[in-house]
C-alpha cells in the first residue's frame, strides 16, 4: 500500500467535484481507488440530478464495470435494452462491444447515488455508439510520462502505411 493511501475511508470526508455539461449531464462525484492504495481497481462515488445521467451511452473494450445503487432510481441502459434499478441493484457492465454498452440515467425524483467500480487496464478503448466517437487512452500514474488519449470519429480511417518515411 502506498505511503499515503488508507485503510478505511468515508465518503463524507471526500470533496465531490460538482459539475454540468450541457441539458442532461450533470453529476457531483469523486473517484477514491488510489487514496485506498487500490492501484488496478478503480472507484467512484456519484450523485446525479433528476433526469440527468452522469456520461455519455458507452462501452469499454478492456475494462469490467460494476455498479452499485445506493439511493434513488433510475433507468439502466445497456446495450439495447433498458432495465429499471432501484436502490440495493448491482449493474455489470463486461467489457465487449455495443451489445454492452451502458448508461445509468436518473428517471426518479431523488437524487440517484451509486458507487462506481472499474478494472483499471493500463490501454483502453472506448466507444459511444450514440455519438460514432472513440476514446484511446492510457492509464497511468499522473506522475508517469507517456500517457496517451485521443477521441476521434472512425470515418477517414487511414492505411497503416500512411504518412511513413519511404512506405
């Protein structure tokens, strides 16, 4: 366990970033894997508004999710259905292709409060099967040099020897 990390943490002493984007994305959360010395999984707590989900419809091609309601309602989109869930349900989100793409939107009137656990794969890809974008990126320490992540569109796909000294 890191130096700084702790055994026991609870999430009324954590500082939740409140944030909005646009009508439908609101949320207040805080990731704490790392302050646990949790190095290959991640966690997150998250709070989101009434008729508001906290991302975009999306699925991992590495990572595993699984979801926790703690308080509230809502709706669970995933791949193409949609599943009520209520406080004390478990959402898996497997790692695959669209058919496991997810969304958890809060059609209730209370506040919807879940806790977020990931894998964390050191390269993951990530597509939104609302919007046709893709997310590349790398996980690695905010301290380590390297990291990489890009979100692109798939149209204009490029040969692989595009661009290469005498290709």
């Amino acid at each position: 366990m890191a130096a700084e990390s702790k055994a026991v943490i609870n999430i009324a002493d954590l500082k939740l970033d409140h944030w909005k984007q646009g009508e439908f994305y609101q949320g207040a959360d805080v990731s704490f894997g790392a302050l646990l010395g949790l190095s290959g999984l991640g966690v997150s707590y998250n709070e989101v508004p009434s008729g508001k989900s906290s991302c975009p419809f999306h699925n991992h091609h590495v990572e595993d999710e699984l979801f926790y309601v703690i308080a509230g309602t809502g709706e669970y989109r995933f791949g193409s259905e949609r599943h009520p869930v209520q406080a004390g349900d478990v959402l898996g989100a497997p790692a695959g292709g669209p058919e496991t793409a997810h969304q958890l939107i809060n059609t209730g009137i209370a506040t919807l409060v879940y806790l977020g656990i990931s894998t964390m794969a050191k390269t993951e890809i990530v597509e939104y099967p609302d919007s046709g974008k893709f997310l590349a990126k790398t996980n690695r320490d905010a301290t380590e040099t390297g990291r990489f992540r890009h979100i692109g569109r798939t149209e204009g796909d490029l040969d692989y020897w595009d661009g290469e000294p005498g290709a």
